[in-house]
C-alpha cells in the first residue's frame, strides 16, 4: 500500500510484501442467478458468459503485474478481495442487469473471497 511505510507494509501483508511484486494463479468463479428461460433451459447462455468473463477477467488481467498494468490498481492495493471487487464490477457492466449473483476469487485453496455486490466474504 502506497499509503503505509515500508515497515508498516512488511507487517500488514507479510511475505506477500514485495516491491517488486509477485504472482498469483488465480481461480475466479462466476454464479449468475435468475429465471430460467422455458425455451432454452439457461438462465444465461454459458457460451455468452464465457466471453463476457474473458473480456472482464482475462482481457484486462491475465498475465498482468495488477499493480503496474491494470490502471485501476495504481490507486487500490491489489489483495484478493479488490480483485473480487474490480471483477464484479467489470462484468455488471457486461450482463444483463440482475444476473450476477456471486463472484470468488481462489488466491489458494484455503484463501478465497466471495464478494455478492457490496457484501463480501473472506473464507
């Protein structure tokens, strides 16, 4: 965090402080909720929400250093969950209004975040 010191960072984030950054493989799941369509059978054509999540997910973060190449993290400290927050306001600007429901971000298997819009939850 830009706004703590060098030791007040070691403190906070541990071994994951590192100015020079370091990497996470993260799981990112998708729960999307609503009426299922009598037709089709989906609530949400899963082809359809595949591309909205490689535009809101991939596109914008894989393979990326968050804090150097995604804009939105020079100005917020990139842990899990304003990961889960940047992706779920990243895809409510993509699908239809009402659908999302949940977003969890798996930095590890024992570290998730779940975030459902303003409330979120750290496992």
């Amino acid at each position: 965090s830009k706004s703590l010191s060098d030791e007040e960072n070691l403190k906070l984030f541990g071994k994951c402080n590192n100015p020079n950054g370091h990497g996470h493989n993260y799981k990112v799941v998708v729960t999307v909720r609503g009426e299922i369509d009598p037709v089709s059978g989906m609530v949400m054509n899963l082809t359809d929400l595949k591309e909205y999540m490689q535009a809101a997910i991939m596109e914008p973060l894989d393979h990326k250093n968050l804090d150097k190449d995604v804009p939105y993290f020079s100005e917020v400290v990139s842990t899990t969950e304003n990961v889960a927050v940047f992706i779920w306001d990243s895809l409510q600007k993509l699908l239809p209004q009402g659908i999302l429901y949940k977003v969890e971000v798996h930095e590890t298997e024992q570290n998730v975040v779940v975030y459902k819009g303003e409330e979120t939850i750290v496992k």
